[in-house]
C-alpha cells in the first residue's frame, strides 16, 4: 500500500537506542491516517448541516496536531542527523500540498467565474490570490462576518484559512527548533511547552475577537501540541496494554465529545481548543503502542479516508458553497450526492495528481518553486488583480444581466475607518469625523448630519447621502456592526459589567451631538427582541434634544427570511420559475416590525421635533413590499439594502415624500408601483 511515510534524513548503519526510538518515532501509522478521517468526516458533517455534528469544525484542530506531530518529527529527525536542509523541507510541503490544490483552485475558478456576481467574484478571486501568498486567513480575518457568519457559505475558499495557518507554521517552526536545538538542546522541550502556553493564553485573551478564529497567533499552539507530542512519545513510548488503552479511550472521547457538545456559539478558540486538540495528542500518543482505539483507526476504511483526507478537505466545501450559492437546499439527498461526488473527486485527485507528484524524486527545490509555486501562484494572483480593477469583471455577463447585477454591490470599509467591529474602537473626535468619514456636500466647511448606528446605519447612508446633498448640507458617519445607537451604559440591564466598545462608541458620538443640527439614528431594530427600546430611544433621543440637536429617527426596511435578495437575479438567469414573486407580503413586515414602528410613533409624540423616516412609505404598498424595481435589486442579503438601491430610494423619498432635512417632508405620499 502506498503511504504517506514520515521518515528522516538520516543513514545506514546501526542504530543507538535514541536512534531508535526516533525511528519508531518516525515510523508510519496507519492510526494517524484513521485520526485523519476522522477528523474531516467530522467537518464535512458540520458543513452539510452543523446540526448533524455542532462541533465538527473542531476537526480542523485535529488536523492541526496532526501536523504538528508528523512535520516535527521530519524536522527533529533531521537535525538530529545532521541533514536538515530547507529546500529539502520545502520542496517536500509544495509537492504535498500545491499540485491538489491547483486543480481545485482551478475549478473553482472555471465554476465562480458562471455562477457569481460580481461583488461575490471579487470576494473570491481576492481570497484565491490571497491563498497563494499563503494568507488567506489574514484574508478572511478582515472581514465583519467571522467564520460562522452569514455570507461565508458564499465563500467558496473560505476552508483555505486552515491551510494558510499551516503554511505559516512551516515558515516559521523550522526556524524555532533550529535556534532551540543550538542554543537549548537539552530544555527545548520545556521552551516550546512555554511557547505553547504563553500562545493558548494569547488566544484566550483574543477570543471575542472576529479576527482571532483565524489568525496564527490564535492557533499556533494547537500545532505546537502535537509537537509537544512528538518528543513525550519519543522520550516516554507508551508500554504496556492497559495504560495505552486508557489513554486512547479518553483522547477518542475528549475528540468526539468536542465535536457533539461544541457549538458556533461556543468561544472559540482559546481555552475550549484544548479538548480536541489534547484528544488528539492523547490518541497519537497512546496509538503508538497496540490497542483496541489503534486498531479501529487502522482499519482499511478509516484509513482509506485518511489517505485521500487532503483532497477530500480541498473538495467538499466549494461543492457545498456552489450548491448553497444556486439556492439548491441542502436535503438529506442532496448533501449525500454532494458528499459522494467530493469523495469521487478526491479519490481522482489523489490517485492521478497527489501520488505522482510525490513520487517524482527528480523534482528538485528550484522546479518545485518555479513550477508548483510561482508560476500557478502569478496567474491566479494576476486573475485576482484583474477581477478587482474591474469590479468582479462583469463582460462575464450580458448586458441586460449586466445592469441588474450591478446593482447588488454595496460599499466596503476595507480600512473600517468609519465603518468598524468592536475590536477596532478608539476614542473618535470632530476633527476626525470631518477628516475620515464625511459625505453628502463635502464641499460645506462644516457637518450639520451625524449618521450613528449599526449595519443598517450604514446601509442606509447613501440614503442620506441623497437627502443632505439636497439641503445643501455636508454629512458624518460612524457605525459599528450589531451596535444600536440607543445602546448606552445608564441603559443597560447590566450596567455591574462596565461599558463595552459599543457603548463608549455611542458615548463619544453623543458628546459631539451639539455640533450638528441633525443626529440621525438607524438600526436593525427587529434583530434584539430582548433589548427595552423604547427606554433607550427615549434617553438616547433626550440627550440629542439637550444638546441642541434635531434627532431623526429612521424606522427599518422590510427583511425577510429565507433570504429573497437574489430572487429577481435567479429569475433573470433561469434558476427559478419566470413566474416567481419575489416581493415581502406586507403583513409579514407589518408583523415583524409594528412592535418597534410603534416605539419610534410613541417617542416622536413625546418629543414632537423629532423627524421620523420611514423607507416602507415608497417599498410597500398595502399587499407587499418591493424587492426589486426594474432592473435594479434593492437588497444585498435578507435584511440589507444594497448602495444603489439606498441612493435610489433616497432620492424618491425626497421627490415622493420631502426631505426632512431641508424642512420638506410631508403626511402623505403616493405609493410607488414596483413590478413583480
């Protein structure tokens, strides 16, 4: 049988006892490609519905020990023969891990460049070259959603963080042992046991982070344990029946409780990483010695997956994605049928591109770079070069497709300067405001408009991007996803807690409220049933009036679940039947949001100078709400209005109902007729 054998650089001749334990060290376990299997069996599983299997993404973390077990061991090996050398090391990962995935980056390509619209096909053909540079993860760390959120199911290289983190690892492990085994030979063990803790706790401190579920720094540990591994095998083999036994038993039960009582909800990595990453330390150590947990993992089937485990990881998920993308439900049916076909696929790519590869021994270091690496990595960072210079290279479709996809773009803070997380807080000021985040009539010296909010605060900026150019009037804006405007320390139901980012936020942005003549609110109100708004809104909207400032409170757009942002588009393109309504009945957003309309109503009675603007008054009629008008898309996802439609419907409110912000809005308008 063919294996992935790990072995050392080392030669003939006798073997002193240390000698020997390296090699049984060394040697190839069938068990470790059983650990495999289990391991991506676990995260396809969470793939094709997370409530199969809500803590299957931990498989990654396995994968993660098994790494750092088998490429210490190569290295350690090495060194220890005198025969390290980086061109050998290297040339060995880019034969391991490059010729499959430039097949996969390859069809994903060919199947992206079909089927997504240009905003998305930025998105992807950003992260392909990001893979490339071996960064994808930094990549996908920038981004709002994090790992679990919404759109990442419309990623199709989403999973190619895992690799970029293993990547950087071999860039920089190498390094780490070698400087251990010159200058602390006899206590690197015990450095890299304190490297180790010092980065666990690390990832614990940034684990409200979006950002630290991808990072290196987050789990750079995870691999270091199955370093630490490595060496407590070598130096102390399990012996015996009984103890080895025990141990596997409960590594396997530390691995599979994890991927049963772990959920999306569960912070993440941190301290919570140690249960299936100290499984898997456990099973690979433990393994060593002969057991009924070893013997399972070596079976045929288990081990069979562990071989092609690699390819089979690069496949599911873009299949998954591409499916979700064309809006087919993933039935019990069509998750198996997907499944299947990653597994034929993998098998293919294993057989006909992994296994040769690998076996070429004349590959040298120069031929593998150029080859492997260079000159796949040029073209497809070139291919996302072009796709971001040109807007998502929209030629790929017809014009009339052309105009409607158009309007599914929305704007991106890239530096989240205005637009941030809540990692990304600092105390903001006027002068930066003006400075950073101005809009409307950018040519006023001053700013009479404060746009505050969550996302759809800023999804409802070009909105009034239209309303203050019309008066005249220059803007600002500073937003934060999931944060409400009215939230405010004096509050909350938990003011024992402190302040967090959202509520310093508000604070800062409500200091400057004199400064302004309007102080705009805006937020996804539906989505905090919990929250007592009305308490809120009435203290935030007190405080604006004090300062001398005119609140304007914006009621929310329709939403509506499942997602119909996309359904004119599907429609357009064939995907789904001409005959299609893809417009919100209204007594569904009439149900879903009276509750906080009423609150707005209530607090504007109170405070009569408040201004109120409601986007349902030119959306919907009294049977339903628009999605779409023309050609244009008004939606971007289930609840979030894209720029163009937000300028659009800026500008109708202006003409249709007045402009609150010249003094012009009025009690009446007549109702926009919008096709089907």
């Amino acid at each position: 049988m063919n294996t992935t054998r790990i072995v050392g650089a080392g030669g003939a001749g006798a073997m002193s006892g240390k000698d020997a334990a390296s090699s049984a060290a060394l040697a190839y376990r069938p068990d470790i490609d059983g650990l495999r299997a289990v391991a991506v069996l676990a995260v396809i599983a969470f793939h094709a519905g997370a409530a199969l299997l809500p803590g299957g993404f931990a498989g990654v973390d396995v994968f993660f020990v098994i790494s750092g077990y088998l490429i210490t061991g190569l290295i350690a090996g090495a060194i220890e023969n005198g025969g390290f050398r980086f061109t050998d090391f290297y040339t060995r990962r880019i034969k391991r891990l490059l010729p499959a995935y430039i097949v996969v980056a390859l069809v994903t390509l060919i199947a992206s460049s079909w089927l997504l619209i240009p905003n998305d096909y930025i998105f992807y053909t950003t992260s392909l070259a990001a893979s490339w540079a071996f960064v994808s993860n930094v990549f996908f760390s920038m981004l709002s959603w994090g790992y679990f959120g919404q759109r990442t199911e419309e990623f199709p290289l989403l999973h190619t963080w895992s690799l970029s983190v293993e990547e950087q690892f071999y860039f920089l492990f190498p390094v780490l042992l070698l400087v251990l085994y010159r200058y602390f030979r006899r206590h690197k063990v015990a450095v890299l046991a304190l490297i180790a803790a010092a980065l666990l706790v690390l990832s614990q401190l940034r684990i409200g982070e979006i950002k630290s579920y991808f990072l290196l720094t987050s789990r750079a540990h995870e691999l270091l344990i199955g370093a630490l591994a490595f060496f407590l095998a070598r130096r102390f083999p399990p012996k015996g029946t009984v103890l080895p036994a025990l141990l596997a038993a409960a590594g396997m039960a530390l691995i599979l409780g994890s991927f049963v009582l772990l959920n999306r909800n569960t912070p993440f990595p941190g301290f919570n990483s140690l249960y299936p990453c100290i499984g898997a330390a456990l099973v690979i150590y433990a393994c060593r010695a002969a057991n009924p947990v070893s013997a399972v993992l070596a079976s045929k089937p288990l081990v069979g997956v562990g071989l092609i485990s690699y390819s089979l990881y690069l496949w599911h998920w873009p299949i998954f994605v591409f499916l979700r993308y064309r809006q087919v439900e993933l039935t019990p049916l069509v998750a198996g049928a997907a499944i299947a076909l990653a597994f034929v696929l993998a098998c293919l790519t294993w057989r006909f591109v992994e296994q040769p590869v690998r076996q070429m021994k004349s590959i040298d270091f120069k031929q593998a770079f150029l080859g492997l690496y260079a000159t796949p990595a040029a073209a497809f960072i070139a291919v996302g070069l072009y796709s971001y210079t040109t807007e998502g290279a929209p030629e790929r479709f017809s014009p009339d497709v052309r105009e409607l996809i158009s309007s599914y773009s929305y704007e991106r803070d890239l530096t989240r300067s205005c637009s941030i997380r809540a990692e990304d807080y600092k105390r903001i000021d006027l002068d930066y405001l003006q400075r950073h985040c101005a809009f409307g009539d950018v040519s006023r010296p001053k700013a009479e408009v404060l746009l505050m909010g969550d996302s759809h605060a800023h999804h409802f900026k070009p909105f009034v991007d239209q309303l203050a150019r019309r008066a005249g009037m220059k803007a600002v804006y500073h937003v934060q996803g999931t944060c409400f405007p009215t939230a405010l320390l004096e509050t909350d139901r938990h003011p024992e807690q402190g302040r967090n980012t959202c509520q310093r936020r508000n604070a800062d942005l409500l200091q400057l409220a004199g400064h302004f003549r309007y102080v705009v609110l805006a937020g996804f109100w539906a989505s905090e049933p919990e929250r007592d708004l009305e308490r809120e809104m009435r203290h935030v909207v007190y405080l604006i009036v004090k300062a001398g400032a005119v609140p304007v409170i914006f009621k929310d757009n329709p939403h509506h679940e499942p997602d119909l942002s996309r359904c004119v588009l599907f429609r357009k393109r064939g995907w789904v039947d001409e005959t299609r309504d893809c417009r919100i009945p209204y007594a569904q957003v009439a149900q879903a949001q009276g509750r906080y309309d009423g609150i707005i109503d209530r607090v504007q009675q109170d405070y009569p100078m408040a201004m109120v603007i409601d986007p349902k008054r030119i959306m919907c009629d009294r049977s339903d709400c628009a999605t779409h008008a023309s050609n244009i898309a008004f939606y971007k996802d289930s609840n979030h209005i894209n720029t163009r439609a937000s300028q659009l419907l800026g500008e109708w409110y202006a003409a249709r109902v007045g402009n609150p912000l010249a003094g012009t809005q009025s009690g009446t308008v007549q109702t926009a007729s919008f096709d089907r």
